[in-house]
C-alpha cells in the first residue's frame, strides 16, 4: 500500500525469507560459511541454531541454492513433527530414491547405493533438516546413525540440524551425547546489536530502492532495536506497520509515538528500564575516599 508513497519498488520488510534481502552481517557470514564449509569438507553433522527469527530459514535458503548452483543434492525437511516412518518416506521422495518408500529397510539400502555413488564421483550429499528441536529422540536417533555413513574421504551424508535453542538443550541431554559428539560444526544466531540493526534497515530500504533513506531516523532505529531486541523478523514487523501507520498518516518521517503505536498493535514485550550504560555502572562500583 504505501511502496509507491515513500519511492519503493518493492516492499522492504516482507516477513518471506527472501536471500535477495539477505544483509549480511558479521554472523550470518560466519555462520552461511561454516555451512558452506563443512559441507564441502563432508564434515558430517552441522548445527544451526538461534532464538526466534533471526534468519535461520534464510540461511537455509542461501544454503539450498548455493547446493543447487553447485548440482549438490539434498533433502531438504521442513516439518520435523515426524514418525521413522515418515521421516524415511520424505527422505526418499526429496532424494528421489528408487523404491518401495514404505520400507524402512528399501529405502537404507537405496540411500546407501546413492550415497556410495555420488562420493564415488566426488559429489556430496546433504540432509537439511528445519526445526529440529522438535524433533523425537527416535527420530533423532535414525538421523545419527544415518552420520555412520562413511568411506575414507569423509562422511558420506552431510547433515544439517537447524533449530531453536531449545536444540542445544536437547543435545545437552545425556541420552543424546552420541549425537553431541559427533557435531563438527556449531553456528549461532542472535538479534542484532544497534550498528546491524541500523545498517539492516538501511539495506533493506536500499533493496527496496531507496538508497539514503530518512524515513526511520537513527534514534528511532535505535529504539527499535531495544524494544525487539535486535531479532530480525521483529524488526520486519515492526518497521513495516510503521511505514503503513506513516503513510496512513501522510508523513514521510516515523515518530516514537507512532512507534508506541505499533509496540501496542504487536504487543511486543521489552524491558521498561533501559541497561544503564557502562560508564554509570563502573561510577556506582566506585567507593568514594574518606
């Protein structure tokens, strides 16, 4: 609605995990490279994990199509409430395997001859699997021994786990240490600190088409950042429901009340007090001299 008012080509701050609009930060470079990384070396089993809506699917999604330009193929899993049953059958449809894809015992044997044929041509496999804390410990326990696929060269399945934090939790458990112990790769995602966020909503009004944007001033980025706490999906929210409040409101600049607005509208829920900055909280530690 409000694209054409501010001079956008296309909506800066849709919620799709779109790699177009990728900013990439410091972390999500480290983390799409580790990625990137361990598949390449057949490190085994990666994980990827991060609070809600700091880009784990878009990761994912850089990943895919970075599998797919390199004619790596993959499984990608997005719906981990999963049987055994079930995850093997969807297994098998995303690898394409030929046969019968009821049959646990079929599909091990076909998975196992792909596997063997692709590393035999120097070509990789990966498993993508999104959500994975909700993953069953059953479940979970057939990824880890399908991470026992392997020849002198490396693993012959590359696997990724991707999931909330609740998964380092999980793996923290003692039934689950034998999957813990063979994780070459951990990456981490957190909501952004206050120069990202400025820079992430400043790239993605540029993607959008407009380059040196004064719609959203620093200050008000700033509390932005606060109130979501730096978690980019939030952001998005955020962001969009103020240039819609903005162009409702036929102004071209955001204000902290409309801000206060929007907080309301989304009910987002932040810290009222604000951390005291560094400076005042050494002054308190300080004893005065008698």
């Amino acid at each position: 609605m409000y694209n054409a008012f501010f001079g956008f080509t296309q909506s800066p701050f849709n919620m799709s995990p779109d790699p177009s609009f990728l900013f990439r930060s410091p972390q999500h470079e480290e983390a799409l490279a580790n990625l990137i990384y361990g598949v390449q070396s057949r490190k085994g089993f990666i994980v990827l994990t991060g609070e809600v809506g700091t880009g784990k699917t878009t990761m994912l999604e850089c990943l895919r199509d970075f599998l797919a330009s390199n004619q790596i193929a993959f499984a990608s899993l997005f719906n981990s409430r999963l049987t055994v049953e079930q995850f093997f059958e969807m297994l098998s449809y995303d690898l394409d395997l030929r046969c019968n894809r009821q049959s646990k015992t079929e599909v091990l044997l076909a998975l196992n001859n792909l596997l063997l044929e692709r590393a035999g041509a120097g070509r990789s496999t990966v498993l993508i699997v999104d959500e994975a804390h909700n993953l069953d410990w059953d479940v979970l326990e057939e990824i880890r021994l399908l991470g026992n696929l392997e020849n002198r060269r490396g693993k012959l399945l590359q696997i990724i786990l991707a999931g909330q934090q609740e998964l380092d939790d999980k793996l923290e458990r003692s039934e689950y240490r034998q999957l813990k112990q063979r994780v070459a790769l951990r990456c981490a995602l957190r909501g952004f600190d206050v120069p990202e966020a400025i820079a992430y909503i400043n790239s993605r009004m540029a993607r959008a088409g407009l380059a040196s944007q004064t719609i959203i001033p620093r200050a008000l980025i700033e509390e932005i950042r606060f109130r979501t706490q730096g978690i980019p999906r939030l952001i998005n929210g955020v962001c969009d429901n103020l240039l819609l409040t903005a162009f409702a409101m036929e102004t071209r600049v955001c204000s902290v009340e409309m801000l206060d607005e929007v907080s309301a509208d989304m009910r987002l829920d932040y810290p009222e007090e604000r951390p005291a900055p560094v400076e005042a909280r050494y002054r308190e530690r300080l004893v005065p001299r008698s």
